[in-house]
C-alpha cells in the first residue's frame, strides 16, 4: 500500500525503463545499424547505367596520377571512342552501345543555356578538364547528354574533384 492507502508499487517492482538499459540498447542498435548498412548500400539499384560511377572513377584516377607525377594533366572526351582520355590512360567507354553518349565539360559559373529541341543545353563548354599536382582540379560542371534521356549534370568538387549530382530548382 502506498501512503495514503491506496494500493502502489511495490518496493521489489519496477514500472520501466532505467536510463543504463535505454542507453545501452541504443548502443547496441547503433552497433548493429554500423554493420549492416554498408553492406545494404549494394542492394540498392543505381541510376543512370553507371555512367556516374564510370565519370567519378575516372576523375579520381586522373587526380591521382597528377599528383603522384606532379604535374599537370588534362582530361577530355573523345566522341569516337565514347572514352575519357588524359596522359596515360583512358577511361572505359561510356553508355552501352545503343545510347550515342556525349560529355561536355561546363564552366561553373557565368554560364548561360539555350533551348534546344525543348531541352535546356548548355552554351559555356570548355574542351578539357585541368587536374593539378596539389590534388585540385577545375571548378566545372559535367553534362552527360544520351539520345532519347534527357542531360544529367554532375557538379564537380575543385578541390576533391569528386562530383555530385546537381540539383534543378
């Protein structure tokens, strides 16, 4: 019985959670979460038919090499081939063999576009990307065009050189 004579808790019993157990089953969910979800990310599927992953392992190989050689290397896309190209290596061909796929490199900044056959296309390309041997490279922007899809246009990071999808507002 409790003070006022009501029936209450017991001395011996609990009605919850102490604040130790609630931590240390976060912890534990925590623990297990760490595990699981880098393996979880290659079950999700992947957009674009690679193309991003192909542009993003080349841009790093590229930075690489400038800096191990240190020098400055450039990177260009050669339409024939549908193949990144720089000093020493090229890429794997982009897109598959139905899709004719072209890459423009894009300034940054102070651009400007033009509709083209109801598609927004981009008037300041620059023929090559610049890597330097301190690991940067230039602020530029990628579009990625295939017949029938509309552009996608991936940021690139001057100083990882690593890009992101670009978000349209």
């Amino acid at each position: 019985m409790g003070k006022n004579g009501r029936p209450g808790p017991q001395r011996g019993t609990r009605a919850g959670f102490t604040l130790v157990e609630v931590l240390l089953v976060l912890a534990l969910l925590s623990l297990i979460g760490m595990v699981l979800l880098p393996a979880a990310g290659g079950l999700m599927p992947r957009s674009g038919g690679g193309w991003e992953d192909n542009v993003a392992e080349a841009l790093q190989r590229v930075r690489r090499e400038a800096v191990v050689s240190g020098r400055e290397l450039t990177l260009r896309f050669d339409p024939e081939t549908r193949c990144l190209i720089w000093e020493g290596g090229t890429s794997e061909p982009l897109g598959n063999g139905d899709a004719k796929l072209s890459v423009d490199f894009l300034r940054s900044t102070g651009t400007s576009a033009v509709l083209i056959g109801g598609q927004l296309v981009e008037t300041t390309v620059i023929p090559v990307l610049r890597f330097y041997p301190d690991g940067t490279c230039d602020p530029v922007r990628i579009q990625l065009r295939a017949t029938g899809s509309a552009p996608r246009v991936l940021s690139v990071d001057p100083w990882t050189c690593a890009p992101g999808l670009e978000v349209k507002k």
